[in-house]
C-alpha cells in the first residue's frame, strides 16, 4: 500500500497518473455525458459511444494489469483493510496520503467500471430478438445510467473534497498527471 501517515512536504510534485490513464479516464467522461445529454437513446451513435465506453473500461482493465506503477490494481486495490485504515484515518481527521488512488477512490472507479460494463450489456440486450422491447431491460438500462450519473458526481464532489483536505490538486492531476501538494 502506498500510503503515508505524514503528509509530504509542500511543493512536492510527484508524476502519478500516466497518458493512458489520463486519456481513458477523460474520453470515458465524454461518452458518458455525451450519451446522457447529447445523443438519442437507442439510436446508432448512442450504441455506438456505449460500446466505446465499454471497450475503454476493457482497455483499463488491462493497463491495470501492465501498465504504469500508479496505473495498476496492485497499486491501489480496496482490500477491506486498507478501506477501514483509510476511513479510520479520515474519522480521526488525519488523512493517509496516497500517491495514487485512495482506497474509497480505488472501490469508486472500480464501481463506475462495473456500471459502464453493464449498461453495456443491458444496452446490447436491448438490441437483440429476445430482450427487444422488454420493458424490464429498459428500465433496468435507465437504473444503471441514473446510478452511474449520481457515482460520478459523487466522485467529482469527493475528488474536490479530498483535494482540499489533503492539500492536492486532484483535478490539475487528472490533466498533467502530476500531484501537487500545497
């Protein structure tokens, strides 16, 4: 675990999160909101946009197995322990500082993949001679869309949070690669 109870000092800048990671975690955005608000459900460029989130979500998965240090689930798995280290560090009000993602941020975009990947599949579904029309694949697809929505807010909201408990620059991380601490 790459975590450390003492924060480092001021102006330490540390390259985190490599192009990839960057270019996944960005264009993902862009499908999901492009498919949320800008183009028709069921139509061919909604289908399409939903098939390359879920081939981007399969390309993470992958770097999260070879790519970069920060860059893979080895680096930042959830285990149970290193959740409840983290939440009784942040009850106590001193936060572990992880280079790259804590373990409420690892189980969060963990989370955010699974829903892509099945509203991928409920999205397919929908597609196909058995489940065309079904109403309980489409509202299940809805479920899914709404509840990735609301995670991704959360997430934004608690990047924001954390950044200013830790002291960080999780956003300017998130374009440069490259974590700041103030």
């Amino acid at each position: 675990m790459d975590a450390q109870p003492l924060r480092p000092p001021p102006g330490t800048r540390v390259p985190v999160w490599d192009v990839f990671v960057r270019c996944f975690h960005w264009s993902l955005v862009g499908c999901v909101l492009a498919n949320q608000f800008v183009l028709e459900a069921g139509e061919l460029a909604h289908r399409w946009t939903g098939y390359a989130a879920c081939a981007l979500v399969g390309a993470r998965m992958v770097w999260g197995l070879v790519g970069s240090r920060h860059a893979r689930f080895a680096d930042f798995w959830p285990s149970p322990a290193r959740v409840m280290a983290h939440l009784r560090a942040l009850v106590r009000r001193q936060p572990l500082h992880h280079v790259g993602h804590n373990p409420l941020g690892a189980l969060m975009m963990l989370t955010l993949m699974a829903l892509v990947l099945a509203l991928g599949v409920s999205g397919w579904l929908q597609g196909t001679d058995r489940f065309f029309g079904v109403e309980w694949v489409q509202d299940l697809h809805e479920a899914l869309a709404q509840t990735l929505l609301l995670l991704a807010a959360l997430h934004a909201v608690a990047a924001l949070l954390m950044g200013r408990l830790e002291r960080t620059h999780l956003l300017r991380a998130m374009v440069t690669g490259v974590k700041q601490f103030d």
